[in-house]
C-alpha cells in the first residue's frame, strides 16, 4: 500500500493515522522467502514535527510459517511489533542516503508501507525458529525426525581416521 505523504506535510504538529493492509504476501528469513499465514491491517501514524520532519510509527502483527532449524517442519511464528522512522523530507533522496537514512520505502512524497515494514521486520526476526526447545533435529543418513524409542537405525561405526583422537580422549580420561 503506498500513501501520499503532502497531506502529512501540509500542517506542522499533526499527526495522520492510516490503516493500511499489507500486500506483502511473504518474509523473507536468511534469503528465503516464507509465507505469511495470517496478517492484520498496520496501525501507522504519521507525525509532521515541523521543518519537513516526519515521524513514522507503526504497529505489525502478523503470523509467518517458517521452517524448524533444527528439523525443517513447519512452525508458526508470529511477529508482532512497533517501529518507529524518522526521516527528514528537506533532504534529497541522495542526501538521506548520504546520511545513512535507509528511506527506499519512500519514493518522491509517496511512502510504501510494505517496504517500511519489511525493513523493520528484518530486524524483528528470530535468531533460530525451533518447533520445541527439545527439538532432536534430523536423524544421520535418513534426514528425518527421530521418534523417542523408535530409531531402527544401526549404530553407525567409529570413523577409523578419528581413532587416534578417541585414543587421546581415552588416555586423558584415564589420567584424572
């Protein structure tokens, strides 16, 4: 959704409300892209504090399904957050940049909701997406979830190039 910011600039010390839906229809997690499952309309308000000064604040609460690190099912994690932009409209688009100010969610006076939030969100991800805290992961050459008491896997063998390390392991066990 995109909103034409000349009625936020119009008046200094006002602020607009908007109540937007995203169209974003995926997040994007370590380079890939998810869906998203369920998603609310964006409370977004926009705060002309004078002198061409916006101040962008924004609430997201959505449900994305992400898979587990540790054995890729399906998890549902819901990102529900606030953010809060300010970006100096006096300055070119070249100066903003200049000054380190990531505003490629406006174009001109038009602001892309989308991308305001896309930028907060990478920031807002979790570090790791696990479907429980006890979560074993996969399972050595099958690459599936292990059951507790139901592996039919034989015990794989001790690597015959690590048994000089075991051997070092073993003697300085030994040795307390």
């Amino acid at each position: 959704m995109q909103i034409h910011l000349s009625d936020a600039l119009s008046k200094a010390e006002q602020t607009k409300s908007y109540t937007v839906s995203l169209e974003m229809e995926h997040v994007t997690y370590y380079g890939r892209q998810y869906p998203i499952i369920e998603k609310k309309p964006v409370e977004l308000s926009i705060h002309h504090k004078g002198n061409k000064q916006l101040v962008f604040t924004f609430e997201v609460s959505l449900i994305a399904e992400i898979p587990c690190d540790r054995c890729v099912a399906p998890v549902t994690v819901p990102l529900n957050f606030t953010g809060e932009v300010e970006v100096d409209m006096s300055l070119t688009a070249e100066e903003r940049i200049a000054n380190m100010d990531e505003t490629a969610f406006i174009n001109g006076y038009t602001l892309d909701v989308d991308k305001l939030v896309e930028g907060e969100m990478f920031v807002q991800m979790p570090m790791k997406v696990l479907c429980s805290d006890d979560c074993k992961g996969l399972k050595g050459k099958k690459g599936t979830t292990p059951e507790p008491g139901t592996c039919d896997c034989e015990e794989a063998g001790l690597d015959p190039r690590m048994a000089v390390i075991r051997d070092i392991f073993q003697k300085a066990n030994q040795g307390k």
